[in-house]
C-alpha cells in the first residue's frame, strides 16, 4: 500500500474514532449511561473503575464478560459483567474488490451464531445460514467419562453456479452448480485450560464423517465437460482445538495463544473422471488426504507498558495428497475472524485476495497485526501479511500449478456501533494477485454482528 492510501486510511480511522462519541447516546452491548441521581446507590459502584485518560498509568483494557465502569466525554458509563456461556449472534458483511475479479465484485456473506456451553459436559456451537451450515454437539455422561459424545454437520449447498478463478478470470466452461453434505458421530475428550474461561479449552475429537456430494452443470458449462457424478464420501477427521486467548470487551485476542490440527482422509466409491474430455483423472480424487494446522498468538508490544498497544501474529499452513476441486481447502480474502471466536480461528485467510479465490494442494500464511486502543470500544489495526501456495496460472493453452509468493499491507478498524452492535472495517492491498493481466489487488471487507 503506498503513503498516501496510508494517510487516507488514518485520516478516515481518526474521523470515525471522534464520531464514535455520539455512540454514548444510543444503546451499546451491555453498556448504559448511569444516572446521577441514582448513583449512590448503585451497585454499579462495586465494578472495577477504569478511566480512559491516557496519563492514568496502569489502564487496563476491558477483557470479554468483565464488568466496569468509566466515564468517557464526561459521560458515566457502566459496563454489567455478561455471561459468556450462552451466545446467540447475528452477522452481516461484504466484500468487495477492485480491479473486480470476474464474477466476484462485491460478495456478501452472513450467518446465525450460537454457543451454548452451561457446564463443562456439554458445548453446542453452531453457525448456521440454510445453504451454510456447520454444527458441532459435543455431551459427556458418567458412563463415558472423562469422554464425550460428539455430532457434527457441515454442508454447503449454495444453489447457483460456482466458478474457479484463475488469475481473477472466471472459468465459464466448468461451471458448475454442486454441494455437499456431512453428518459426523464420533468420540472426543475436553478439558478447560487457562485462563480458565468458559471458552479455554484444549479438545481433541475423532469423527467419522459419512457425507454426499451432488453436482449439475450450468448454461456456461462447456458441451466437453464431463460433470462428475454425484457420491458418497465417507471422511474420517481428526481434529485438535486449543484456546488460551483472553479476549477483550469486543472478543478481539489481547493475549494468550490459540492453536489447532485437522487431518482427513476421504474415500468416494463409485468417483469418476470429470471435468473437460474427463481430463480429471477418477483415481486422483477417489481417495485423498488433507492436513491443515495454525497457530495465534497474542500479546503487548514489547517495551511498551500499556494495554492499549497489542501484537497479533497468526501462522496457518495445509497440505494434502489426491485433493480435487471438492476436496481442496478453500483459501482467500473476506472477513478475517483471527482469534475472535474458539471455533474460527482455524480458517486461514489470504488478505487483499477475493472470497474462495485459490484452491491449493499446499499453502502457509502468515499474517502480523499491531492494534492500538484509543478508547475503551475501538480498535485500530496495521496489519500485513505474506502467502505461499501453488495456484493454477494459464500455461501454454491449459492451465497448470504454480508456486507464487503474495504480500500484502492493510488497516482494519473495530469498533462498537449503534443500537448495540459491533462494526468492522477493513482495508487490504495485496500486491500479488492477479487482476486483468496486472499483479495487484484491493478488497474492503465491512462486517456488523450483533446479539439476538
């Protein structure tokens, strides 16, 4: 990103950090302006006060479920402690991208979130939108313990054409209209880790995962293009979960570290060539194995005393043998939920890069962030990021696998919004994607999430 998109970024950032004021007028997840008169009495006066002046030395950021109180602008406001064991969100976004890749201008994306964990035998966390699903029931009882029963369902259905993209140009001849589904039973075990709340837990779980896979062509599905046909999938996945983030008032990591592994092996019996005069060989994609594994860490900047400046570093990194077009993970740009949330962490996102853009047999990301916190509720990030992955670049009339390296620089504001919500802004530059022949790419990702 040059200077200049630099100094546009921070001017703007510091525009919406002085218009976040008003915000004390409307409503703020738990947070409400105290009455003067009431004042004496409440018991609001036995929560934590933290003043936002940047000479009271130490401050200390508000983390998730705290309670406090502070006065911002001259306005008193109390913060009640929240019950973290049970969420029910919504969320809306999008991103869009220019030079606009083919097909993929503006994408939009959105979800329900749930997490109920009331004790520490049971955890349902669901994110759920009708053509996206993904479910994880996890419930232990005497007879198994220190185990538990585990039930999952994952599916993506979408009822539209979906197309790959190579160096941001649709590829109109394999379309297709195709989707998935997978009911996983299995066993796991769980146990809490520090810093010892609700969401810090190390789990380890075996699924098996007996899923189908159905597909159709499109109007721009080329007359040579043999569509696979539709089968049985039966996956067996290995999965391992550490949280030991603390996350602040706005569930952004502040410190701690997450990590995590998933090894699957799959098998379609019946799997056929495919693809243009069948060139996708049957035996490449009947039986396959992916692995993917990341890591998070989180805390303050070095030499620097103050919970308001924060370094984030990410690292994921995935491969695999015999991966397909639907068996591949799915690796590009949008939202970024980096240690947000305990089952989210795990994506990897490509910043700068549109939404499912590469589809690599291998790739390692890292991603640095430094956040600073002008105030209680806003968050103000630098980020950048570097990629290495094989994706398909057009060669001599076909296409074939290339390793490439993309870099990129970005700004990310988090803040919370009106009527009890929470916006986030992001901007990113990334400097090696490919859009109408030229390397270079930009994408703005607007996200708002808020309780039910």
């Amino acid at each position: 990103m040059g200077a200049m998109n630099l100094r546009r970024i921070g001017r703007r950032a510091g525009f919406l950090v002085a218009a976040m004021a008003f915000i004390l007028f409307f409503p703020f997840p738990g947070l409400a302006a105290e009455p003067a008169s009431n004042a004496a009495n409440s018991s609001a006066k036995e929560l934590p006060l933290q003043l936002p002046e940047l000479s009271h030395n130490p401050y200390h950021t508000p983390l998730a479920g705290e309670g406090f109180r502070t006065r911002v602008f001259g306005e008193k406001i109390v913060v009640p402690p929240k019950d973290r064991r049970s969420v029910s969100a919504w969320d809306l976004g999008f991103g869009a991208y220019w030079p606009s890749p083919e097909d993929a201008g503006a994408l939009p994306f959105g979800s329900l979130y749930f997490w109920r964990h009331p004790d520490d035998k049971t955890l349902l966390r669901a994110e759920v939108a009708g053509v996206y699903d993904d479910v994880f029931f996890a419930r232990s009882t005497p007879t198994i313990a220190p185990f538990e029963g585990v039930l999952t369902l994952t599916n993506f259905t979408l009822p539209i054409a979906r197309k790959e993209l190579v160096d941001g140009k649709a590829l109109d001849r394999e379309a297709l209209v195709w989707g998935e589904a997978y009911l996983g039973f299995g066993i796991g075990l769980r146990r809490q880790v520090a810093p010892g709340h609700e969401d810090n837990m190390l789990a380890i779980d075996l699924t098996a995962e007996p899923g189908y896979l159905y597909f159709s062509s499109s109007s721009d599905t080329a007359d040579s293009f043999v569509v696979p046909r539709d089968s049985f999938d039966l996956r067996g996945h290995l999965q391992m979960r550490w949280d030991a983030l603390e996350r602040n008032i706005l569930d952004l990591p502040h410190s701690g570290f997450a990590a995590g592994a998933d090894l699957i092996y799959g098998i379609r019996p019946g799997w056929r060539d495919w693809g243009v005069n069948g060139a996708n060989s049957a035996a490449e994609g009947r039986e396959y194995l992916s692995f993917s594994a990341y890591g998070l860490a989180a805390g303050g900047v070095p030499f620097v005393a103050s919970d308001r400046h924060r370094l984030i570093g990410t690292l994921h990194g995935g491969i695999g043998h015999n991966l397909d077009r639907f068996s591949a993970p799915r690796v590009g740009g949008g939202d970024d939920p980096m240690g947000e949330e305990y089952g989210s962490t795990w994506r990897p996102v490509i910043p700068g890069a549109t939404i499912q853009e590469f589809i690599p047999d291998h790739y390692l990301i890292a991603v640095g962030e430094y956040r600073w916190e002008p105030i209680f509720f806003t968050y103000v990030s630098l980020r950048a990021a570097v990629a290495e992955l094989d994706r398909k670049r057009p060669h001599g009339g076909g296409i074939s696998r290339e390793e490439d390296v993309l870099s990129s620089l970005g700004a990310r504001v988090t803040t919370g919004f009106f009527f009890g919500t929470r916006l986030q802004f992001s901007y990113d530059h990334n400097f090696g994607v490919l859009r109408h022949g030229e390397r270079g790419g930009n994408e703005v990702v607007v996200h708002l999430s808020g309780d039910l």
